[in-house]
C-alpha cells in the first residue's frame, strides 16, 4: 500500500466520498460504505478525484480485490435482473409521444398588458 494513504490530503478526500456515499454504490447492494474504491485503479492511471472515487462495504470491495467486478443482487453478470418478470424486460410503450406530452413546454402565454411571461422580445422593455 503506497505512503498516500497515510496522508491528510487521503484522509480528507476519503472523508468526502464515505460523506457523499455513505451507502455501498454497488446497486442492490444496501449496505454502509466503509472502504473508497478507485473506479480505475491507480495502477492502470487512475487519478486520486472525486470522479474516479466510490463507496464500496466490504464485501463489494473485496471482491473488487478479487478481480470480481460487484453486480446487483438479482442480476447476471451483465447487470440485467434474472426474474424475467422484471419491469427492466417489459416493452416499452408502443406510443412514447403520449409519455413525452407532459414534458413540452407551453408557448409563452399573452396577459391582458400584451406582453408575454416570458419576455416577448417584440414587447417594450420599459
């Protein structure tokens, strides 16, 4: 283990994740978050940031140590759930525009003064 991690500079950046994380970033997995994984290690050019740091319990980190990369409770290896029944592999609605609907925008609307809500850029700016 390299001298780093012995430094404050460790510490405080350690005290952020597990403060940011403080569950196991491991989907499904639901437990605390005791150790800071790099997300790429520093042996392969990894870089000691917030970015490329997670909260891992033990048991996903040391499997993450083993070379086993941590997968949700329920899912295969390639993160997708096992029980087909899962929403994950129901269809997706046949008519997605209805779905989207309440995600546009309404124009802007006129008040009794003739200028808009929004700013019209042909109203006066008074």
């Amino acid at each position: 283990m390299s001298r780093y991690y012995g430094t404050a500079a460790w510490k405080r950046l350690r005290a952020q994740v597990l403060a940011r994380q403080p569950i196991c970033e491991t989907a499904g997995c639901g437990r605390r978050s005791v150790h800071v994984d790099h997300i790429i290690p520093r042996s392969r050019g990894g870089t000691d940031t917030l970015g490329n740091l997670r909260g891992l319990c033990p048991e996903c980190h040391n499997a993450r140590r083993l070379g086993r990369e941590p997968i949700a409770k329920g899912c295969n290896e390639a993160g997708t759930p096992r029980d087909p029944g899962h929403w994950w592999h129901q269809p997706a609605p046949e008519n997605l525009s209805q779905l989207r609907a309440i995600d546009r925008v309404e124009p802007a609307r006129r008040i009794s003064s003739g200028r808009s809500f929004l700013g019209d850029p042909d109203s006066d700016a008074s």
